[in-house]
C-alpha cells in the first residue's frame, strides 16, 4: 500500500536466510549380513584370506545401525537389522560419546555395529554413510579406514581387521565371551551379502 515502508529485520530475528531448518529423518540402509557359512578350519580360512578377505569378530549382540545427525538438537536414530528402531534407547552417556566420535560437518554420518545392551557397549564395524553421502561406491576395507581407532571409550569400540590365519584360527579355536566366531568381508565395493562370509567357534 501507498505510504507504508517496509521494515528490514532486526540482527536478532530470524531471515529466511538465517533459520534453522530441521533435518529430514535419516532412511535405513541395508547393509551386507552373511547368508554365508565356511568350516572354521584352516584350510577355508587360508583359501578366504589368499582370495583378499578380511576378518573381524563376531560380536554376539544385537546389530545397530547408527544414524548421528549434524544438527546437535536432532535425536541419534538407531535401527536394528530389520531396519525398526531399536525399542531400548541409548543411554544419555552412549550419546554423548558416539556424538563426541561421529557428528558429521553436514547431513548424517550412518555406522554399524553390534550393540551389548547389557554392557552399555557397541563394537563398531563398518562406516555406511559420511556427511550426508553413503559410500557404497567403496570397499569395506576403505569405509573402515575412515572409522576412528585410536580413541578411548567405555562405551564405543571399533573392531580391528584380522588378516593373518595364526590369528584367524586363535581366534576360532576357544570359547570367549560374547564372541561367537569370525566374518570376513571381500573387497568388493558395497553393502551385498554376497561380500560377507560368517565362521562359526567350533
């Protein structure tokens, strides 16, 4: 209208430019699971490993998949393997340390890993997705490289990879503790089951 003069903002209110947004919620993806089984004896773990597998422990838990957004007052999602929200929710200190480790610069950062509720602990294993991109288009020995390792943390442990039968076979030949055997993973880039193999303890 004639006569009225439009008002610019104050430095304090919100702009178009200046509001938050909120994140969309961040989809499941469906990571590899072995459909898979080798004898847990030499000779197959040395043919796996000569192939350019790797190995990792298997951790008799329940499988998460951690979505951690980058915008601190968005809730960390985690889905089990049917890709349903866990019914336990994280602990306030579990969050505090996966945010402390994996709050992404933009979008979600997404890791997988085997959560003991009891313990309060989740050993993590593969890296899906990184500032909002996911990462298929690499192997999973170059997606466990960006998963950090030299941290300490009474909730969070990244697994290591096994590439030597000594250890392979160490390994598989004794009963521990919430280890139930071995997976070894191809360098196949993706998330197919095809790349994932399980070896049970004897």
């Amino acid at each position: 209208m004639q006569g009225m003069v439009s008002r610019l903002p104050g430095i304090f209110e919100e702009t178009v430019l200046s509001k938050r947004v909120p994140l969309m919620p961040s989809r499941f993806i469906r990571a590899p699971h072995p459909k898979t089984e080798i004898r847990p004896n030499s000779e197959a773990v040395k043919k796996v490993l000569d192939a350019g597998w790797v190995g990792q422990l298997k951790i008799h838990g329940h499988r998460v998949q951690l979505h951690i957004p980058s915008d601190e007052d968005t809730k960390i999602l985690a889905y089990n393997r049917q890709g349903q929200l866990h019914k336990q929710i994280l602990s306030p200190a579990m969050e505090k340390e996966i945010r402390r480790l994996f709050t992404p610069s933009t979008g979600w950062n997404v890791v997988e890993g085997e959560w003991l509720k009891p313990k309060e602990k989740i050993f993590l294993f593969d890296f899906l997705k990184e500032d909002g991109k996911t990462l298929e288009r690499l192997s999973f020995q170059e997606r466990w490289k960006k998963l950090p390792r030299d941290f300490i943390s009474p909730h969070l442990k990244t697994l290591p990879l096994i590439t030597s039968l000594e250890k392979c076979m160490e390994v598989l030949s004794k009963t521990q503790e919430d280890i139930e055997g071995l997976v070894f993973k191809s360098q196949s880039p993706g998330y197919k089951d095809t790349s994932i193999l399980r070896c049970r303890i004897r």
